[in-house]
C-alpha cells in the first residue's frame, strides 16, 4: 500500500546562534526519532563522509531511514560518491540530485542528466533531480524543458526556490498554477518549506504568511493527489516529504542575529500539516474505488 514517510532534515537540526548553541548529533536523532519522524536528510557534501559515517549508528538505533540531497557537477563526482553510499550500512532510499552545471544548454544538461540517472540505476539507488537556485534547474522555464528532454526524471519538489525564482504574486494567476501542475505531475519527492515571493524561507505558523503557507499546501496536496494516482492498485510504495527549513541565512534574525521563529517547532508543524494533507489526498483518491462499489 502507498504511504506517506517524513523525513526531517540534519541541515535543518543546526544553528548558528550568537551564542554558538548546538545540539549533539545524539540529540538531533533522539528529537527526530521521539516526534515521530520517519528518517532524516543529509545534504552532501555540507555533511561529509565522517558526519554521515558517525550518523549511521544513530539511524540503526532508531530505526531511521535516510535519502541525500547530493550537490555534484559531473559523471565522475556522482559515480564516486554512489560507490562510498552503497557502503554505509543505512545508505538512502533515493538521492535528489542539485547538478551544479550551468542552464545554458538544453541538450548538454540533459545529456549530463541522463548519465547521472544511469549511473544511480546501475548502482541501485533511485536518482531524481530537485529544482533548486544555483544550479541546473535554477530558472524554472529551463526545468520544465529538462523534464520533457528527459521523460524518465522524476523530480523533488522544493517548490519555495520555484516561487522566488519566479516572483509570482497572489493570487496566484492561472498561467503559474498551469506551469506548476505540469511540473507536480513529474514530483516523486516533496521539501517543506514555506516561502514568499521574496524570501526563501519564513515561518508557517506567523499571521502575516497565511497566504504564502495556504498556496503552499494547496501545492503539496495537488502534488499528493497526482502522486497518489501514479501508483499501482495495492503497490507497496512510498511518498517522502521532508520538513527542511535551514539555519541562517534561510532563516531570518533580528539585529543581534537571533532567529525570529522556532524551526523545531515548525517543522513539527509541517509534518502535521502534510499528515493531514496526505489524508485529504486519499480520500480525494478512492472516491472512485467506493462510487465503483
């Protein structure tokens, strides 16, 4: 049967505080794992081998999953780091590719595309591609031609780099909620994160965001929904959607450089949110089966 897994993200887990508070890497599993969280995230190379190496015995302990968000810029890079990932002893369940090649070219981007998804399926891991600034998928245009290059990438959805790459207002307009659904119909994986037009991350749970948070879920659930129809009757697979909300400068501080917001706390609330939304999905997506019956 399809279900949804929530993932939060390591990256998510650090600060940088005036007063250089952390939490051990002990800590951040315990919290994970306690709240209910079903894996955790790691972003290569920002968390090196020795980090995702010291992690593994955490992920054991807790019965955690794990997928890598991978910054890599060619055939070699990727194929080295695939070899070290089928070492670990909990390697991820997928990898989300940022390439880090310039979108100039079509052609060539989706040649390099190619090569990458070929080497993560002969080293079996699923490979996808997540838009995402600085990078290949940076212009979302670009992105969308990407994905009818290539008809086999599947693709993870950090929808708030979309909307500040864009600039759209809301309402949203009908010709960026077109755009967006045909990019939704390709997602595999899902980040979350809420955005506006002008910053890449704010927190879901202030008054003044309500409209951004809303667009956000009308997002996720419209991606849920065609997630959900892609699936076979009775498959045994899985929906990821990872609570990522990063330290500064993603998350904004004040003028002694403390954060205006609780990430812990709204990646909790996040995770809420896309349990609620991943029901709303499912009942929306047996209507058929019952009027059937």
């Amino acid at each position: 049967m399809t279900q949804l897994r929530i993932f939060q993200s390591m990256w998510g887990m650090e600060f940088d505080r005036p007063d250089g508070f952390q939490w051990s890497l002990e800590q951040k599993f315990k919290m994970i794992a306690e709240a209910g969280f079903d894996g955790v995230s790691f972003d290569v190379p920002h968390h090196n081998r020795d980090f995702v190496q010291r992690a593994q015995p955490y992920l054991q302990e807790y019965g955690l999953h794990c997928v890598f968000n991978a910054f890599v810029d060619s055939s070699d890079s990727y194929r080295d780091m695939l070899e070290w990932t089928c070492q670990l002893d909990v390697p991820p369940e997928f990898v989300g590719l940022i390439g880090q090649v310039q979108p100039w070219h079509i052609h060539e981007v989706a040649g390099q595309t190619r090569a990458w998804l070929e080497l993560g399926s002969a080293a079996g891991i699923p490979t996808h591609v997540e838009v995402h600034r600085n990078c290949m998928t940076n212009d979302f245009l670009f992105t969308l031609q990407l994905m009818e290059a290539v008809p086999e990438l599947m693709m993870v959805a950090d929808l708030s780099h979309v909307l500040l790459n864009q600039e759209w207002y809301l309402p949203l307009s009908p010709e960026a909620g077109q755009l967006m659904s045909r990019f939704l119909q390709r997602t595999q994986a899902f980040h979350g994160r809420v955005g506006t037009r002008e910053q890449a991350q704010v927190s879901p749970g202030f008054p003044q965001h309500r409209g951004w948070f809303e667009l956000f879920q009308s997002w996720w659930l419209e991606g849920f929904q065609l997630w959900q129809q892609r699936q076979e009757a009775g498959a045994d697979s899985a929906c990821v959607f990872v609570c990522e909300l990063g330290p500064p400068p993603y998350a904004i501080t004040d003028a002694s450089g403390s954060e205006l917001s609780d990430r812990w706390q709204d990646a909790v609330l996040l995770k809420r949110t896309a349990e609620d939304l991943w029901a709303r999905a499912k009942r929306v997506h047996s209507l058929p089966e019952l009027q059937e019956s």
